[in-house]
C-alpha cells in the first residue's frame, strides 16, 4: 500500500481533501455533494482519485451508508486537523484584534524621527494594543532597507527619503520644516530672530552625513554672508543641549520643538534665510499591502503625525 507521504503534494489537490473529509463524517455521497454544492458524480470522481492517490479503497458500500476503512479512519483526523490548520492560516489576513493582538513590529527610523514620534506612537499602542510590541532600529543604507522590507524583516521604514527598489510602496506623512532654536535670554522680537542676531551668535550643528556641508551655509554664501560655527555634534539632543548651556543657536524639525523648548529653555523662531523642508515619508513592502495590522500600524502613525503637527508651536 502506498503510504500518504509518497504522494507528488505540488500535483495533489487539496480540494481532495475536503471532499473525503466529508465523505467520513456523513458516510453519504448523496449528502456530500448536497452539503458542498457539488454533484453526486463530481464527488465520485473525486474520491476515486483519492483511491488511485492513497491506494486504498478508502470507503466501502453497505447498507448503513459508506463505512471507513482502517486508513481512512487513521487518515481523518490528521487530514480534519490539516485543514483547521489551512483554515486559521488562511484567515489570519480576514481579521485583526489589536485588543487581543500578540505581535512585534519591526520599524526602521533615523535618531531624529524616533525622537519625534516614537514616545506617542508607543504610549498610543500601548493603551489600544498591550499585546503589541514595536521594535525601533537604526536606518541603514538605502540597500539594507529595502532588503530587509522584502525579507519582512521591517514592517515600516520611516524616513525623510523614499527607499528605492522593486515594491516598495511610499506615502509621505507631512512636512518637516526646520525653525531656530535660541536660549530663552536671547533678545529676540517677533516670530522671526533678526539677521544680526542669527549672524552674531555661534551655531551648534549636526554633523552632516555627507561632505557637501549644511544647506543653511549654502544659502548664506549665495547671499555673500557667512555664520559662526562653534560646535559640531553627532546627536540632536546633545546639540539642543549645547545650544543651551553654551547660548548658541541651533536647527531643529518643528515636529522636535515641544520635545526640546520647555525641557532646555530653548524658543523656537523662523530663520531669517530660507531652508528648504525635508518630507516624513513611510515606506513598506507591497507584500503588506493588505495586510489589517501592517495598516492599522500605519494608521496609528499617521494620526499622531497629524496631532503633533497640529500640536505646539506649528
């Protein structure tokens, strides 16, 4: 006898399955065929490929109806079990709790986002999803990013740059316009901190992750002026942080400023030179497209981009 694991499952139907299962429980092709919509010869040729696969009769004929043989009877529950097992997988995608939700969630961010965002976005999903867990890392290069999203390794990206390559899919939260932040001392009227002012003061910067220097010179050397520079860091804490204890100026997102304003004694003004905005964007695999949690993660997101956009200092 030719045992089940001897079967070619990529040329097996699985719809075989379903059909004998059938057949064992109600002991009827004639109600089989009734309760699948099936016709009474569809049902038998259907088991008489199950006979030819498993070589075995599987059922045979008396009169209280079909009676199993010893392998069908082995076979059923292990089948019924396969296509529970079908059934909960394939459902997975209909439905998503967060309530009851037990998932991790893997995010890609820059140091400057994270701080942003992250602090509401997790207390949000806190109270909404206990069960859910998100899981913050580093950026890495554009490569990186989109391999891991392929992989599913990340769920999001999120980021001030769309990840390049096959199926990613990008949407852009909001505008990241930058404001200057001075010490609470500096004489500053109006929304706007003066020319002179902006000139006199030194700036902490953030190393930039290139060599083609800080936009904000570029703009002032176009205009034939230039700024004092009286330090360089690699954290945006830390440069907020400077700024305050040293009296310097300093460029942050506006999306950064409640975050740093009351906790530093900072305030925020426009520049008195145009800086060009950068975009919060979020990239994914189209693997997740339809996927309830990666979308309702998203929607969590988007909402509290929205509130901290239309929070203080906007």
């Amino acid at each position: 006898m030719k045992g089940p694991t001897e079967i070619n499952l990529h040329r097996f139907d699985i719809n075989l399955l379903v059909v004998f299962l059938e057949l064992w429980e109600l002991k009827s092709v004639t109600l089989a065929s009734e309760k699948m919509a099936l016709t009474q010869s569809a049902v038998s040729h259907a088991l008489k490929r199950l006979r030819v696969a498993l070589d075995d009769e599987l059922f045979v004929s008396t009169r209280a109806g079909l009676q199993p043989t010893p392998l069908a009877n082995e076979l059923a529950g292990p089948i019924r079990k396969a296509l529970d097992d079908i059934r909960a997988a394939l459902s997975l995608g209909a439905h998503f709790d967060p309530g009851t939700a037990r998932l991790n969630f893997k995010i890609a961010m820059s140091e400057i986002i994270e701080l942003a965002v992250a602090p509401a976005l997790v207390a949000r999903i806190a109270q909404e999803a206990p069960g859910i867990v998100l899981e913050l890392d580093s950026i890495a290069s554009n490569r990186t990013a989109h391999a891991l999203l392929e992989s599913g390794a990340l769920q999001l990206v999120i980021s001030t740059r769309d990840i390049p390559g096959a199926g990613i899919e990008h949407e852009m939260l909001a505008d990241m316009p930058v404001v200057v932040m001075a010490p609470g001392h500096v004489p500053v009227e109006g929304s706007v901190i003066p020319m002179e002012t902006y000139l006199a003061i030194p700036h902490v910067v953030f190393r930039p992750p290139d060599n083609r220097g800080w936009m904000v010179d570029q703009t002032l050397t176009s205009m034939g002026l230039s700024r004092k520079i009286g330090a360089v860091v690699q954290n945006y804490m830390v440069m907020a942080a400077v700024a305050a204890e040293a009296g310097y100026l300093c460029h942050v997102p506006r999306l950064l400023v409640d975050k740093i304003a009351p906790v530093l004694d900072l305030v925020p003004y426009e520049a008195p030179v145009p800086i060009k905005s950068s975009h919060l964007i979020v990239s994914s695999h189209a693997t997740f497209k339809a996927d309830p949690a990666v979308n309702w993660l998203k929607t969590q997101l988007r909402e509290v981009v929205e509130a901290r956009r239309n929070g203080p200092f906007r």
